[in-house]
C-alpha cells in the first residue's frame, strides 16, 4: 500500500501513540506489583494482544476459562499445529474448540488468511500436554520444571482439511503465519531455531504433517532492517531526544541501544528512559524507543522490533 505524506504522517502518529500507551501500561503494572502474582499482571497481556490484533488483524473466539490453564504466562517456545481435518476456516475451528473439546490453542489460522484468537496470551491452551518416549530430549527441562508443556508454550493451529495433515498452507495462510510467529518471537525475545517446535516433537503424531519450517525459519533470518545515518555522538544524542525524552546513556539497555544505533542498526528513539516490568513472569530493565524495546534478561539484552 502508498501513503500520501498526509496518511504517512498520520500513521506514524498512531503508531507512536500506540507505543506511548503500551509504555504508560507497563510502568503502570510496574507501580501495582504486590507479591508473586500481581494483580495488573493480565493487564500487560493484554496490551500485548491489543496491538497483535492490530498487526495481525485477528478475530477473538475465547475458549472458556475452565478448559484452559489460567494466569500459566506461557512463552518458552511456540508449538506449530495442524488441524488434521476441518473445515479449512478458523471460525470453523473455533467454534469446535468452544462447543465441541476441552482442547484449545492460543491462535488458528484459516486457509483463507484468518487469524483466532482462542486462548488469551496470559493463560496455558490444551494442545501439547504430556510428552511421550518419543519426545524430543529438547523439551527435557521444560518437562522437567512444568509437566504438562501447555502451562509454558503457545501454540498456534494451522487448518488443514486432510487428515493426514498433508495439504500445503496457501499463500495467505502461510503469510498470515509466518507474520504471527515473526510477531511473537520479537515480543517473547525467542530463539526461533530452537524455540519454535512442531507438535510431534512432543509426542508421536503426524501433526504439523507438511507445515514449511524451512521457509519460515529463512522468512525469520531474512527480515531486513532499515539503516539510520551512523554512530556520530551528536547524531545519538539527538536521536535520542526527538521525543523530548531526554538523553540518559547511564544504564546498560541505553548502552545498547546507544551501541546498535552506532553499527547502522534502526532501533527508533526512546520514548521513556530505561524502567521496569514483568516479562515472562519476571520482573526485568525495559527501555521502549518508537521501533519496538529492549529487555533485559539475566544480563542479556533482548531487542524487540514492532512489525
């Protein structure tokens, strides 16, 4: 799609306005923290499914609280599903999930490009569950620390009329997918060779059957990024300060936003100076600029691109 510079603008604006939100909602959830299981905590997960909808423009069907796992914060990996069967449509399947299984997913995704929502992101799906012996060694600690994968993945369904689970996506559904996973991999800050999984590294099953990882994975590492004028001090420093902001290099994800900017990398201005919030069920630095934000993990710093 062309913008005209108007629409341009108007976007950028929104954008932008959007981010300032998500910002003010986290050093909102931030202020609230009280105990192991804040009570803000569902708050910031929605925000988080607020600007998916957004990007992805996804429909919500939400399975009912009992056949899922609620407050779980899942994100260690996301698992790929296929339907094996169906009617090829999202809503279809939805509509299964609340009326005729207690299983769920987070998200399905029609052949026609549709995107369900299903399952909030704060809570556990039912769709991987118990590993059995031929489960891939890879989910050791996991198992090891949840038993049951759903409390700690998000899984994503991919319809498929076939019960073998043979039918290729089509180019919307594949699209729609591979923008989803692109999505929640820079919010959850996941290492997309090992992070993402198929349902039959869990148990013995034909589900994702045919699904392209190799495509995806090469979508995921081809992702380009626009470059910015270079590491001049004043250069930073102003860059730093087209919101008003105001420069702060003191802290370690200022550092390395400071760092990135300098390597021609487009990491966008800060919006607020380096503060905290929970993520992954864990309190943790965040340092939000107009392009997306950086965490701060056990010393490692993430980069969190919008889309």
């Amino acid at each position: 799609m062309r913008y005209t510079p108007k629409e341009y603008a108007d976007k950028v604006e929104s954008i932008t306005s959007l981010l300032l939100e998500a910002n003010t909602q986290c050093l909102h959830v931030q202020e609230q923290l009280e105990g192991d299981d804040p009570p803000e905590i569902y708050d910031y997960f929605l925000s988080l499914e607020r600007k998916i909808i957004e990007i992805v423009r996804i429909q919500q069907k939400l399975q009912a609280e009992e056949n899922v796992f609620v407050g779980a914060q899942p994100g260690s990996a996301i698992v790929v599903h296929k339907t094996g069967g169906g009617d090829g449509t999202a809503e279809g399947t939805a509509h299964y999930f609340q009326t005729q299984t207690t299983k769920s997913a987070h998200f399905v995704i029609g052949q026609d490009g549709t995107v369900v929502q299903c399952v909030h992101l704060n809570d556990g799906a039912g769709a991987n569950c118990c590993p059995d012996d031929s489960h891939n060694s890879w989910w050791d600690p996991l198992i090891a620390r949840f038993t049951n994968l759903n409390l700690c993945t998000i899984s994503i369904e991919h319809c498929d009329p076939s019960t073998e689970n043979s039918t290729p996506l089509t180019a919307k559904q594949q699209a729609a997918s591979f923008k989803l996973i692109a999505w929640l991999v820079d919010q959850y800050g996941l290492d997309f060779h090992q992070e993402i999984r198929s349902h039959h590294s869990i148990n013995a099953t034909i589900c994702p059957g045919n699904y392209p990882f190799d495509a995806l994975f090469a979508s995921l590492e081809g992702r380009k990024r626009s470059l910015n004028p270079g590491a001049d001090p004043n250069f930073l420093n102003n860059y730093w300060n087209i919101l008003g902001v105001g420069a702060d290099f003191s802290t370690g994800l200022a550092k390395t936003w400071a760092r990135d900017v300098s390597n021609d990398f487009w990491r966008g201005s800060p919006i607020a100076k380096e503060g905290k919030t929970v993520w992954k069920g864990k309190e943790v630095p965040i340092l939000h600029t107009t392009a997306g934000f950086y965490t701060d993990e056990g010393g490692v710093h993430y980069w969190h691109e919008n889309m």
